[in-house]
C-alpha cells in the first residue's frame, strides 16, 4: 500500500511540474495594470489567447498590447510609469525590472504612438528604461515624452488639419558644446537637471559648472560662452530674430567664477542689445571676445562696501602705489579683452576697454583699474578653453525642414531627457522642448520644431486621466470629439 501511495505522489508531482512548465500566460510576472479605457484594448503573450483588457486588469511580461482604431488606454507600470497608448497603436512590455540595484524596463513600440510620464526607474538608473522601435531605441532619463511612428501619410494629414496652430519655433537657445566634469542648471521653476554634451539650455536658466569642471555653451546666434570651474551664470534674455534685428538681444548676469565669452550675430545685428551684468558693472559689446573674473565673490558685503577714504587724494595715490599686489588680494572683478572692444558701464560714468587692455573694478562705485594683465593665479580659468577655439560639431544645432511630414519615428519632449539612436549609429540628444525625427533608412536628426501632430495631439497625456476627467470623458469624449469617435461595435 505505501508503495502505491508513493508511486501515486511521485505521478502527482511530476504531472505538476509538467503544468508549470506549460503554464499558460496568466502565470508570466506581473509588471502594471490597466488605469483606464476607452474603446478596446487587447492583450496577447506569444502562443495564448487574446484576451480583452479593462480597468484594474494586470499586464504581464512579453505582453504585447494593441488599441483599436477608434480606443486608447492608460496603462500604469509597477515603477509609477504611465503611458497612454493611442489609436491604432500595438506596443510590447518586454520586461520590468524593479529590483533595487537592478532596475530596467524595456518596452518594443510596434505601431502607433504614445504619451508617457516615467517612474522611478529612470531616475534612479537614467539609460535603463528603454523603448526599441523598428528604426531607433529611445532610453529615457526621468522624463515626460511623446513618441509615435508615423506610416504612409497619416500624420500629415493629422498636420494640415491643425492649420495656424503648426507655426511654433523651439524654446532651446544654446546646447552644451564641450563638458569636462559636472554641470547643472536650474531653470526658472528652481527645478535643477544635470547636464551633459549636447543638452539644451533655455532663457532663464542657471547654469553652474563643479569646481574641477568646466563648460563651452554655443548658442543658436553662434555666441559662445566658456565657464571655468566652480561658475555661475544665469541667461536673463537670449532672442535672436534674424528676421527682426530690433528684436534681438542677449542679457547675461555673471555671478561668480570665471567666463570667457565671443559675442555672435546678435552683437551684430543689434550690438547695444548684447549685454552682461555683474554686480561692479555692466559691459556693452562691440563685436568682442573677453573674459571675466570674480576673484573670491563679487558679490560679497565686504568687497562691495563703500569705503570714503579711498576716494581721497591720499587713498587713490596709495592704491595706485599698491595696485599690483591689492588688486590681486582684494575681491572684485576682473576683465580682460583678447578681440573688439567692450564697454564698461558703473554708477560714475564708462570706460572702454580695448583689445589687450586688462582692467580691475571693486565695486559699482570705483573706477575701472587698468591693468597690464589679469593677475597670475586668474590667467589660467582651471584650463578652460577660449570659446573661439572650440569646434562645434555640425548638428549640435541641426535641423530638419518643417516642411511636410516623411514617414518615420517622431519622439518629443515634454519634461527632462531623452536620447533617441538611430540604426545608423546617429543620436540625438533631446531636451524639454526639443524634437527628433527617424526616417526609415534609421538616420536620428534635430528637429527645429515639435511636430504640430505631436504639440496638438488630442489623446489625453497620463497626468490628465484624472476621475473627473475620465468622468468628463464618459459623458463626452475627449476634447472636443464626439463620445462615439473613441467606441466600437463588435458584430
């Protein structure tokens, strides 16, 4: 008898371990579920049924999800990522890894498009989320994006339809041209990103580079900038319309480190209009390349102080004795002009400042001292190079015509980083503001533009899913289109 029971339980197991290694795809690892639908959304594993996905549902790995062509769905992933698929689109989960220390996603987008906020992995490991797509792969840095795949002509018609609303010019001013070390910047929301080789820069940025590091910053008016280790600047205006020369201007407002500067076609096209502030003076361009030096912080309390005994007769004539060595131990600021002309502005009057000369100025209240060079222990700027003699790769700043719209994968940014990689080895990196197209030979290039089909897109972005709004949607549609244009019927 026992040997019966034993031969009954070693059948048992064995005709278990058969079912799981046939287990069906219910059993694959979960990796999000379903936020919302409208229409019909499918879900397949290779091999297994489809099935109809709803609200709540779980979605598993190496599922690939398809919407009809009058549906869309919000999917949420186990990392706070979410994702609202459009119509017509089929996208697969190959995997979700949110394992401390090995965090990944990898998605396959087949057809169609989507509107994506992503969750922690890309943040904490930036270039470990990403989407493959027949012509490029996308990885992801903690971002907010839009992505689609356009074939035949659809997206074109989408674009004539939008009309007077397609006429959008970029948000970025310059890009990142050469980086050794760190950088960041902090935008005008006090939200602060790290930068890299090739990242935007907008109006309103802070920009600051770490103290072993330094910066070139090209921007699209050909104006460079070059920061030394441990720099501040911020970009108080930049607005180059070579259609409207009066309506170019630049203001830059020097904090503290060391810049080193060449003015571009906005010092030519409306030179009074180019400008940089700091807290000695305001310097006016005239078709120029210079540097500057905050020596300590130029914005101390005790270096701006006014001090009356130094206006005397006696205190002048002692501080031109001691100028070598004072100028060098006292904080203020430095310039220095190596090409043109730059004009010194302070509270008694204005001095220029012609190639060669070297000047010092303590405060708004002194007069500029001239120099015969910057002291010793500036002339170095930590090996930061001079903007002129930095070579600009051909498309930090390429575009594509907005003309039409080819066939191809689309990726817009909405929030953060993207890096889009073409087949062909091309990249393109994106920032807040910033498009790509792919064609389908697999070339990535800049757009100057974000596709009037992607900006106006209709298809609510995953922040909007809210209950009222999914409400809203239930009772109308989305925004503005009929309820019927988002159902179908199964006959």
């Amino acid at each position: 008898m026992d040997r019966r029971y034993r031969q009954a339980g070693t059948a048992m197991l064995l005709g278990l371990a058969l079912v799981l290694l046939e287990a069906p795809a219910w059993a694959a690892a979960e990796v999000g579920s379903v936020g919302y639908t409208r229409g019909v959304l499918t879900g397949q594993i290779e091999g297994e049924p489809v099935r109809i996905l709803g609200k709540g549902q779980p979605l598993r790995a190496g599922e690939t999800l398809k919407t009809g062509s009058r549906s869309f769905a919000l999917i949420r992933l186990n990392d706070g990522t979410r994702m609202t698929l459009r119509p017509n689109s089929a996208f697969r989960i190959e995997d979700v890894n949110t394992k401390k220390g090995e965090e990944s996603a990898l998605m396959r987008l087949i057809k169609g498009g989507f509107r994506a906020i992503t969750g922690f992995i890309s943040k904490r490991r930036p270039g470990a989320f990403k989407v493959t797509t027949s012509v490029a792969t996308i990885g992801i840095r903690g971002t907010e994006f839009d992505t689609r795949l356009c074939e035949g002509d659809e997206c074109a018609q989408e674009n004539a339809a939008i009309g007077q609303q397609a006429k959008d010019e970029s948000r970025v001013i310059g890009r990142v041209a050469l980086l050794r070390g760190k950088a960041s910047a902090v935008d005008g929301e006090d939200k602060t990103r790290p930068l890299s080789t090739g990242a935007a820069v907008y109006e309103s940025d802070r920009l600051q580079t770490g103290i072993q590091s330094f910066a070139v910053i090209a921007f699209n008016d050909e104006s460079r900038v070059t920061m030394s280790p441990d720099t501040v600047f911020r970009i108080e205006q930049h607005r180059y319309r070579p259609d409207t020369p009066k309506e170019s201007n630049a203001f830059l407002r020097f904090i503290r480190g060391g810049l080193r500067l060449v003015t571009g076609l906005i010092g030519k096209l409306n030179r009074p209009s180019w400008r940089v502030g700091t807290p000695t003076a305001t310097i006016g361009i005239r078709g120029t390349g210079f540097d500057l030096v905050c020596d300590g912080e130029c914005v101390d309390q005790q270096a701006a102080r006014f001090d009356p005994w130094r206006e005397t007769l006696a205190g002048r004539l002692l501080g031109q004795f001691l100028q070598p060595v004072h100028a060098q131990q006292r904080a203020g600021m430095y310039a220095r002009v190596w090409k043109g002309e730059i004009v010194l502005q302070y509270d008694g009057g204005s001095q220029i400042l012609a190639e060669g000369q070297a000047a010092f100025m303590r405060n708004s209240r002194s007069v500029p001292r001239l120099l015969p060079d910057l002291p010793r222990h500036l002339r170095g700027f930590g090996g930061a190079p001079r903007p002129d003699k930095v070579i600009i790769t051909r498309d930090l700043f390429a575009k594509a015509s907005p003309d039409g719209v080819p066939p191809g994968l689309y990726v817009s940014v909405r929030k953060g980083d993207v890096t889009v990689r073409g087949k062909d080895g091309s990249m393109a990196l994106l920032g807040r503001g910033e498009a790509s197209l792919t064609g389908l030979d697999g070339k990535t290039r800049r757009l100057a533009f974000v596709p009037p089909f992607q900006k106006y897109d209709d298809t609510p972005l995953p922040e909007e899913l809210t209950p009222r709004m999914r409400r809203m949607l239930d009772l109308f549609g989305v925004k503005g289109r009929k309820k019927k244009a988002f159902q179908c019927r199964l006959q």
